[in-house]
C-alpha cells in the first residue's frame, strides 16, 4: 500500500517544510516537493496540517496484567493514539509485578494480542539474577521506585520497590553490565516518614499537607534521593534515566552529573508544569496527583525544558477510579497516586508552543524525537526516510476544550476537564496504518508491535 501525505508542512531537520511525505507498507520513504509524488497513491490531505514524528511515552501504567478495573492495554492505547502517541512503554506495577522472564514474557503476550500502538515494557530490576535475562527479551530499560507507601498498598507495590543505598549499588552495577539505562523515581523515604509525622500530628491529612510534605524544605525528598542516584550511576557506570525531574537542585545536579561524564537523562511530566500548583492541589485533592510544584521550581522545569537540560516530557499516564481518588479529601495518604495524561499531554504542550514558551522543535525533541534517541529505539522519532511511518498530523492553530466525554481511558475523568487551549492532534498513524482520525480511535488491538533497538 502507498500513501502520500500531501499538502501540508512535514517536520523534519528541526523545521517545517513544505513537503509532501511518502508512505510505502509501514514505512517513509521520501519526502518530496509538493505535488511530486507519486500518482497511483491513496492521498491524505495535510492542507493547514503539520505532520510530527508519532510521539514516544517512556513511561505510562498500562494497569494490565492486575489492575483492569482501573485500566487496560486496548483503553490506555486508544488514548495513547487519541493523543497522537505512537509508542509507549508500560511500567511494572503490574499484578504479577515485571520481576522475572516469566512474568515478562507473560506481560508482553498481552501487548501483543491488545495493544493499538507500538510498545514495549520495562521490568523491574529487583532481582539481580533476572536482570540480564530479561535484557535478551528486547528490553529497553529497567524501571525501579525508591517509594514506599503508607496507608495504601498501590500503586508502589513493595516488592518491586528499592529503599536501601547498598540494593541500589549491586543492581545498577549488573544492568551496567546490559548498557540498558535504568529509570528511577527518585524519592527519599526515611525524610518523608519524618516530615508527614508533622501533619499528622495535627491531624491533617488533606492533599495539601501531602503536596507540602512532597515539596518539604524546598525539594530535599526529590533532592537527596537524585543526589545518591546520580553519585552511584558515576561509581557504576549504569546509564540512569530520573523521572520527575521537578526542582531546580534535581536539574543543577544532573547537569553537574553530566559534567563529569555520567550518562543520565532526565524527564518530567504533564502534572509538573500544567497541574502541579498549590491552587491545582486545592481544587481538584488527589485528583491531580497532588505533587506540589512551587512557581519557582516549575519556572527552573520549563527553562530546562527550553535549554535540554530535560530531556523529555513523558506523561506517567497513572489512572485510579473515582472512589480510589475521592477518599483523598479525608486521607490523601490512602490515595492512590498519580493522574492520567497520554491524550492531553500533547495538546497542552501544542498550546505552551501557541503561547510562545515552547518552540515546535524543542516540542518535537522533547516528545519523540529524544526519547526514541536515549532508548535506543530504532526507526522512531523522526520522519527522515526510512523511519517508521508512525506520524502524528497537528493543527497547530485549531482550539480545543478537554473533556471528561471524550476520555478513552476506562475511567473516564480527566483533571484538565473544562480546560482550553490552541493546538490539537487531528490523525495519527502507526507504521502506516490510521489508529485515530477526524476524532475517532480507528487502530485496532494487536496493531501494535514490540519496538526493536538500534
Ligand atoms: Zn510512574
């Protein structure tokens, strides 16, 4: 089968240029002047349209195998292509937890009966001696969590935790030995069991005491724990991927990392600079993560943003129902955390370009282009000839208005209901196929592929 995308601007080489994209089977093939391509090809009209590189999610809880009342891999990867994401990888926190080469093995059968969109899937790194076998599997990275909870069992399920410095050191001395990287929430414990003894005391438990113990003394819980993550990455050698990167100690210190050769790549999320204010957490409790991100601090994220110090903007993609969410307004520790975000991610980040705090191309980076580049993921993040066809086509001047109606997550909500903006996703393709267009998920389950690595 041969497509052209005609009429519209094609992103590539870091700009917009006005050329006419040939599809042939799954993949590019050419990029030439308008209305010289090919004339036996079925046309799709990009008049108005900026076709940009599918966009790639490192992280998103796919909730299945375990957890299907709240999610699964046909409804997360229907928002994934309602957003214009054209791979995913899911996180371990599954019901069983991604420990072994059985249970990966398992988790990944279901990707490839149900997922929309390509995919792959990061195990934990608990156990040492599973580590270089689940790397045969065509991994692309290992994920861990230095969290615990209390007052909830979900989602940072303990066994597929890691809260001691010594644990740390011998994993990420034997995923070294893979040259995979290993992606961390970094997170200090033993300083959070200290600082919400404070409101407790008081008897409050609202989001906001948890937004505020989250952002103690200025960040030191995210801090302490980047600090002994990057110093044990250089003592190592392990390439480490810090997800929410959301202070501005976290962004000094990984440049610093940097600096001295460590290979660390950073990622923040659609909650740090679209939802993390104390209004946000006032208005909307555990609904919107509850992750307080003081002005200054999300000032420092989107300057790292604009200058590459992130990397990345991945979406955490986390959906919980109501009823795990309402009882944060009593106990925000009982809480499931975390927030949906693949479908709305891009849009808001469309409009932060609309505003003029983004240009296209650090968007473009930020969102396929870089990730596809630090994983290793082969064919993806590009729309140079020979990519995989997987292209998300924007109006970048088109407003829209989210709403909790048009979720394709099984849960159904969205913390940016009623929120407006400029920029919206009007198809997506996945290796040449359409799994969305004119606002309807076309893809269907089992499309998707495990990506390769380069
Ligand atoms: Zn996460």
């Amino acid at each position: 089968m041969r497509r052209v995308i005609a009429n519209g601007e094609v992103f590539v080489e870091g700009e917009r240029r006005p050329l006419d994209l040939v599809i042939e089977g799954e993949s590019i093939t050419a990029l030439l002047a308008r209305g010289t391509g090919p004339t036996d090809a079925e046309v799709i009209d990009a008049n108005g349209l900026v076709a940009l590189p599918g966009a790639v999610d490192v992280h998103m809880h796919t909730r299945e195998p375990g957890y299907t009342h709240k999610e699964d891999l046909i409804t997360c990867t229907r928002a994934a292509a309602a957003g214009g994401y054209t791979t995913i990888f899911g996180m371990p926190n599954v019901d069983p937890p991604t420990m072994t080469t059985e249970d990966l093995d398992a988790t990944l059968e279901l990707y490839r009966e149900k997922s929309i969109v390509d995919y792959n899937h990061n195990p934990a790194a608990k156990l040492l001696d599973q580590i270089a076998a689940m790397a045969d599997r065509g991994i692309a990275a290992y994920k861990i969590f230095m969290v615990v909870d209390t007052g909830r069992t979900y989602p940072h399920p303990s066994a597929i935790g890691v809260h001691e410095h010594g644990e740390l050191y011998e994993m990420m001395k034997e995923i070294a030995k893979t040259d995979l990287r290993l992606m961390v929430h970094p997170h200090d414990q033993s300083l959070m069991d200290v600082v919400e003894q404070s409101y407790w005391a008081a008897g409050d438990r609202s989001p906001w005491a948890y937004g505020k113990t989250l952002a103690a003394e200025d960040g030191m819980i995210w801090d302490t724990a980047t600090g002994t993550l990057l110093r044990l990455a250089e003592a190592t050698g392990c390439k480490l991927h810090i997800v929410h990167t959301q202070t501005a100690r976290q962004i000094e210190m990984i440049e610093d990392a940097r600096q001295r050769g460590v290979d660390v790549s950073a990622e923040t999320n659609h909650w740090t600079i679209f939802l993390g204010t104390e209004e946000d957490i006032k208005e909307q409790g555990s609904y919107v993560l509850s992750y307080y991100v003081p002005p200054h601090h999300q000032q420092a994220v989107w300057d790292a943003l604009r200058n590459g110090s992130i990397d990345m903007v991945a979406s955490d993609h986390a959906p919980h129902t109501r009823e795990e969410k309402e009882v944060g307004w009593t106990d925000a520790w009982a809480a499931h955390t975390g927030t949906p975000g693949i479908q709305d991610q891009l849009p808001l980040l469309l409009d932060a370009v609309h505003e003029g705090k983004l240009s296209l191309a650090r968007c473009v980076d930020l969102t396929s282009a870089a990730p596809a580049r630090i994983f290793n993921i082969d064919k993806k993040g590009s729309l140079a000839p020979g990519s995989d066809a997987d292209i998300v086509l924007v109006d970048l001047g088109r407003p829209w208005t989210i709403t909790n109606e048009a979720v394709e997550s099984k849960i159904g909500w969205t913390p940016y209901h009623g929120r407006s903006g400029t920029g919206s996703v009007v198809r997506t393709l996945v290796r040449g196929t359409d799994v969305y267009a004119n606002g309807e998920v076309t893809g269907l389950p089992g499309h998707g592929k495990q990506v390769t690595l380069r």
